[in-house]
C-alpha cells in the first residue's frame, strides 16, 4: 500500500540519512524561519493570535517567540507558525508552497516541551520539509493560479505531523495513523490571500500536525492506508494529476537540495518579486515620480495578485500594483512599505492609479520561466522599460552570499531582540545539530523573552 510504503521510507530516515548539503540547506532554512518568525512576531496579526491562545491557557511548556510566555506545543506551534508566515517572507519552495512555517515552529515546540536536543530537531525539520516537497511534486502542483487551495493547509499540516513524528518517535504503523489524523485536518481557502487569516492556514498546520502525532503517540488510531483510500487525501485534494512514483522518491533526492529552495529578499507574495525587481532597476532613472503619466505592468495570469487599490499595507503584500509602485518611488523594499502609512501616503496615492496591469495567457505562470515588465510613458513622451525573469535568490538566478542572508537575519531579529542577544542566537541556530536539549531550550528562552525596539509601522 502506497501509505504504508511512504511511512516505512520515512521512519527509515535519520541524521546520517540527510548528507551534508541537506544538513546545511535546513539549517538555512530554520535560521531564515525563526528570523523571520521573530519579526513577524511584532505584527498586528500575530498580537491578536499570541493574546487569544493566552487567554486559553495550557500546559507552559514551549515558547511562544516574542511573546514572553509560554504554552503547550500546539498552541506555541500554532502562534509561531502563523508569525513565521505573517509577513510572507520565509523561504519559497518549488512547487509554490510555504514550507517552513509549519514544520519549524512544530519541531522547536516539541523539542522544548520534550527536551530533545537539535540533532533531532535538524532531522525532524529536514523530515518535515521533504514530506511538503514531495506532496506539491507528485501532484504537479507548479501553477500558482491552477491552486485549488492555499498548499500549506494542504501539505504543511502532513509536513508537520512528519516532523512531530519523528520527535515522538513514531513507528510506521504510528506515522500512518499521525498522517490520516493530519489529511482529516487539511484545508485552507485561497479567498482569505490579502487577509489575516492567511497566516494562520501556517499555524493551524503546524499545530495540527503536532496534535495529531501526540494523538497517535496515545494509540489515537485513522485510516491506515489515507493517501490510496476512496475519498482519502488524493482523491480529495488532487483527483486529476497525482505521480505516486514521485512521492515514494521521498529523500532521493531531497528537494531542499534539489532544486532547492528560495530565500525572499522582500517581504510579500512572491510573484510579486519580480514586478519589484524590476521596478528597483528603473527607479534611479526616475528623478521626479509626477512626471510619470501612466505604467503599465506585464504579468502572467495571476488574478490573486490583481489588487489595484489595496484596502491596507497587508493586503499591499498581494498585489502586483503596489510592490511595483513601492520599487519604483522608494527603490527599496522593506517590512516597513507594507505598513498602513507607506499605503496610504501622497505619492503613492497619486501613482496607483496610473498604474495598468496586464495579465498575459501567453507568459508562463510557473516560478521557473516566469517574466515580468514594467513600462512607464513620462509627461514629456520618453519610455523607460526594465523585465525581471527571476529575482535575486530564485531557481536559476543568483544566489545570496552568506553575508547578504545574515544582513536579512539580523534585521528581522532586531525588531523583537535587543542587539546583545543576536549574535547568541545565530551562533546556536549555525550549529544546531551539536546543540543538547539544554541548549535548545535555553535557545528557545531567548527568543521569548524579546522586547520590540521597533514597530511594524516603521
């Protein structure tokens, strides 16, 4: 049976399975994670959630990051898994999904309330991450407009129950019924994309894995075989196009290692990082933004990220027309030009409507191939014109150096921890697979006692 065919590959897997490259491209993926968790940790949205799951109270055993208190590992799960995607800038991967957000935050929960140290936690992550990847690969899920559903309600709430898995140490049998408990959790409407909601489809994966797993660790029993069942999770959620053959590969190779995953340089939906791209390239030929008479933006379909007139900052993330209209006036892009106050300032009250977005049929619609052009017609008759076909980071461009990446990791840490205590995380979460279950708690101390010297506003 196929489902019984994934566990046995999976519960096979551990440290010395990963190899040295995959070992690097998680832990890169983690400290991209948590960084970007402890900036998004200062959001409105993540304010509310933090306070609500307070309020419920539960077992204080793992961290809720930022926040100063904490919980059971569900609930710290589902708080730091919303803030990690809040700001949606943790890693991209390839199929589109957002890998990281379910399953770091689930496996740092678990490890603290269980004291396992970060060798498990390294492997866990990897785990989690390959279920994700391998799920969005064998159901050929490359064409963000052909999604049905939100992919980490999907494949993040499977990726997490993995990863809780292997911290509790689940046999096959143990992982089938963990798994079946998770797709009966799976779910998440494209609809709320611009919204707060948008960030807890993240949360509720990651804290949905982890119940399910702490269920079957009980003996909490699903269907055996859910991925190959009548009405199970394929025929449920990708009836038309699953390769089996595709997710049984799981490991060989890792997708973090191939083809790879997408560190963000901007902090939005990640189409629109080459409508940014491009706009940063024509801003230092823009000496006065009144002189602009109209824009037009070339894009393929890609009707979510059609938002003219963003009703805040936030939904700003989603919009092709905004991010473009940000990179042109300000040539840069930050946490910060999603705030309310950049939104809704003079210039770009003026520019957005000049602003014609085009979506073309004939552009591809995947990561890999995908091409945006902004043109601008000025009052005085001259064209400028610049194209992106990938930003910075994507597969097939350039890389960030080290240093680049750290310059990102230190900014989002420094909005929720004071300066002394940056460089102590960093140097635990560069060599966390040698960490003992001490130091992960005493990492996980760190990062829940931050006070913000710096507002989301800013």
């Amino acid at each position: 049976m196929l489902t019984q065919a994934l566990c046995e590959i999976i519960t096979a897997t551990r440290f010395e399975s990963l190899g040295a490259e995959c070992v690097k491209r998680v832990k890169q993926a983690i400290k991209d994670g948590v960084a970007v968790a402890m900036a998004g940790s200062r959001e409105r949205p993540i304010g509310i959630l933090a306070a609500h799951v307070k309020s419920l109270g539960g077992k204080r055993a793992a961290t809720v990051w930022g926040a100063g208190y904490r919980t059971s590992p569900v609930h710290a799960a589902y708080v730091n898994g919303a803030a990690t995607h809040v700001l949606d800038f943790e890693p991209m991967w390839l199929p589109p999904t957002h890998a990281v957000s379910p399953v770091v935050p689930a496996a740092f929960a678990l490890a603290e309330a269980r004291g396992i140290d970060g060798r498990e936690v390294v492997t866990a992550v990897a785990k989690g991450l390959e279920m994700q990847g391998r799920v969005q690969y064998a159901a050929n899920q490359f064409k963000p407009e052909k999604l049905r559903f939100h992919p980490p309600g999907i494949a993040g709430v499977l990726g997490a129950a993995v990863t809780a898995a292997h911290l509790l140490e689940l046999d096959r049998d143990g992982l089938a019924h963990a798994l079946g408990l998770a797709a009966s959790r799976a779910g998440s409407l494209l609809a709320n994309i611009g919204s707060m909601t948008k960030s807890t489809h993240c949360g509720y994966a990651g804290a949905s894995g982890v119940d399910a797993a702490l269920l079957a660790s009980r003996g909490f029993t699903a269907h055996p075989a859910v991925f190959e069942a009548p009405r199970g999770f394929i025929a449920t959620f990708y009836p038309d196009d699953f390769d089996r053959d595709r997710l049984l590969a799981y490991g060989k190779p890792f997708r973090v290692v191939d083809p790879g995953l997408a560190i963000k340089c901007f902090p939005s939906q990640f189409a629109t990082h080459w409508a940014i791209t491009a706009g940063l390239e024509l801003h230092p030929q823009i000496v006065d933004p009144d002189a602009i008479a109209r824009v037009e933006i070339r894009t393929p379909v890609m009707q979510y990220c059609d938002r003219p007139a963003p009703r805040d900052g936030h939904e700003g993330k989603f919009s092709f027309q905004y991010a473009a209209a940000a990179a042109l006036l300000d040539g840069r892009v930050t946490i910060a030009t999603f705030s309310d106050a950049r939104r809704f300032r003079c210039d770009m009250e003026a520019l957005l409507p000049k602003i014609e977005l085009v979506q073309d049929p004939a552009i591809p619609g995947e990561w890999v191939g995908m091409e945006v052009t902004i043109s601008i017609g000025m009052r005085d008759g001259s064209r400028l014109e610049a194209s992106c076909r990938g930003p910075r980071g994507a597969w097939g461009q350039p890389a960030l150096a080290d240093g680049e990446h750290e310059v990102k990791l230190r900014d989002c840490l420094g909005r929720a921890l004071e300066a002394r205590r940056i460089a102590g995380v960093l140097k635990r979460l560069d060599a966390l697979e040698t960490q003992s279950a001490r130091e992960v708690a005493a990492l996980m101390a760190a990062l829940g006692g931050g006070t913000s010297r710096r507002g989301a506003a800013e």
